[in-house]
C-alpha cells in the first residue's frame, strides 16, 4: 500500500506536526511563521473520483449604436446567459509515486442550457474516455462515444484535472503567495469549458465566439494575474483563496483602413475559494469568479459613433467525491 506523504508540518512555537495529524481541531492561519503545506494532487491506482461541475457564463451589453450601414456594440465570448452542468467519474487505472499516469472518464450528463431554453444534452454526454499524461499534456484515447474534435484538443492541453494549474509547485507557508502563470490561467480557462465544445443547436450559437476563441488557444482573461495562497489550515483541509485583478491602458484597435476606434481601459478581476483535503491528497471544492467589463469605445476616423462595451461573467463550482 502507497504511503501518504505529511501534507504540513510546522516548525517552532505552538503546534508541531510528528510524522502523524495532530488533533483536527486545531487551526493554521497566516499568523501562524512557519506553517507549510503541500496542495499536490495524489491518486493511486483503484482511486475513484465523482466530479460535478457547473459553469454559468453571462454577458450584458451596455448599449447598441445605431449608424448608416447597421447597428453595433462590442463582441463578449457569450450572448446572454448560458449554464454548463456536467457529472463525470474519473479512475485511476494505473498510478505510479502518486500521480496518475492512466484515468478513465465517464461522462454521466453533460447538459447546457442558453437563455430560456430547455437544457439539452451536449454530444460528450455518455462518452467514455482514457487519459494519459505526457510531455505536451495528455493523450486522449476515445473509448465510447464521439467527441467533438474541439473538445479533444481541449483535453489533450492537460493536465487531468485543471485545479492542478491553481496549485503551487512547491510546499508553501500559510499566508505565503504564489502566482499563476498567464499560461496556466490560459489553460485552466480552456479546460473549464471542455464540456461547451459539445454544444448544439440555439446554445452553440450562443457561445459561437468563446468556442472560436478556445480554438485559438486565447481564453478570455489571457494576461490577467491571478495569485494565490493558503488562507487556513484545519485538520486535514486546506482553504485557499485566489485573487486575480488587471486593467489595460487605452489602445487603438487597428483595421484594414487604419485605426477604426480607440478601445477604453477594460478590467477584469478574478475570486475563486477552493478547499483541498491534504490527507488525501485531493481537491473537496472550488467556487471560481471572474468578471471582465469593457466600457465604451470611443470614435476613431474610420467609425464616427461610440462603441457599447459590455460586462462578461464566468461563475463556475466544482466539487469532487
């Protein structure tokens, strides 16, 4: 049997760690110098996995021009509200010193929902898959089903499950930062919205530019920087806390012609609270929020009326049994 590694220790004054937990009553807090703990994620082979997952994507214009030749505003990744729910079991089929190396995942519902209409099956829904990590992210290996080739080269940009970009490399002290990549953020945001690439009909439509977007490997808050750090530890669980907050200077979007408009300052700001179980080793629940607003954008030479900007919200919540 795998031996779980001591997820913290603290060294000093107050509560020390001896190769076992102490008592689940007691708390870490920032104030706590010398407290540390590992969030790495640990599977081992026969390690079975209930994920439930549910992304709401919203966006609101801020107004619509109205000018010789038709009508306008500024694009979001979503028109209207759209909501993702998706459940899924992830086993372990084979692991080597913790990781994975092997997971099989069953996609038990897979269903989105835009604007009013009836939530509908996407095509991932009932499909079966194999996931191997290697040096690019993952092999995907279709097992049952027909995924979309969109959702696949989501997938195949790893890791198996997408908390693991939030997390630190190393082992870090209570309260200490540590910042996430905007490469990794870039991936996480991708790799949310795997289950969207199966979308059909009136809810493809609805999230026609996020999926073309995805595509292209440039998720919507590419360049934002998102920090994190552990807020407490009691017992065995872990709280983390993420804070993300960026804003652009005023530039000028170019077209064939030259320069169309000048484009506002836009901001976006990103919260997320996950709780991890370092006795396992696992991920028990994240909320994640990010908000990017862009305000008007004012007129250039080649377009002489103001731009609506637009406020896009992400919300997703994820938990795993």
């Amino acid at each position: 049997m795998m031996r779980r590694p001591r997820r913290w220790t603290q060294i000093g004054a107050g509560l020390v760690v001896v190769g076992a937990w102490a008592s689940a009553s007691a708390t870490l807090r920032a104030e706590d110098a010398g407290a540390t703990c590992t969030l790495a994620v640990v599977r081992a082979k026969g390690d079975t996995w209930k994920v439930e997952q549910t992304l709401d994507l919203a966006s609101k214009n801020k107004g619509v021009t109205t000018f010789a030749g038709g009508m306008g505003h500024a694009a979001s990744l979503v028109k209207g509200d759209v909501e993702l729910v998706e459940k899924w079991t992830d086993t372990c089929a084979d692991a080597a010193d913790g990781a994975a190396t092997e997971v099989k995942r069953a996609i038990a519902i897979s269903k989105i929902k835009a604007q009013k209409s009836h939530a509908g099956s996407t095509t991932l829904q009932g499909v079966t898959i194999r996931l191997r990590p290697n040096a690019e992210g993952l092999a995907v290996e279709v097992e049952k089903g027909k995924p979309p080739e969109l959702a696949v080269k989501l997938l195949e940009r790893g890791p198996i499950d997408p908390v693991e970009l939030l997390l630190p490399k190393d082992p870090v002290a209570v309260g200490q930062e540590w910042e996430i990549s905007v490469e990794d953020l870039t991936r996480f945001q991708a790799l949310i919205c795997v289950g969207a690439a199966g979308a059909k009909g009136d809810a493809r439509e609805s999230i026609a530019l996020l999926l073309e977007t995805l595509g292209e490997g440039s998720p919507a808050s590419a360049g934002k920087i998102v920090k994190g750090h552990v807020e407490a530890v009691k017992g065995h669980t872990a709280t983390v806390v993420f804070v993300g907050d960026a804003s652009t200077d005023e530039l000028t979007a170019k077209g064939i012609d030259g320069p169309l408009f000048k484009q506002p300052p836009t901001t976006t700001t990103i919260e997320g609270t996950l709780t991890f179980d370092l006795g396992k080793g696992r991920p028990l629940h994240l909320t994640w929020k990010q908000v990017h607003d862009q305000g008007d954008a004012e007129p250039g030479p080649n377009v002489p009326v103001k731009i609506p900007g637009f406020t896009e919200t992400w919300n997703l919540e994820k938990t795993w049994k």
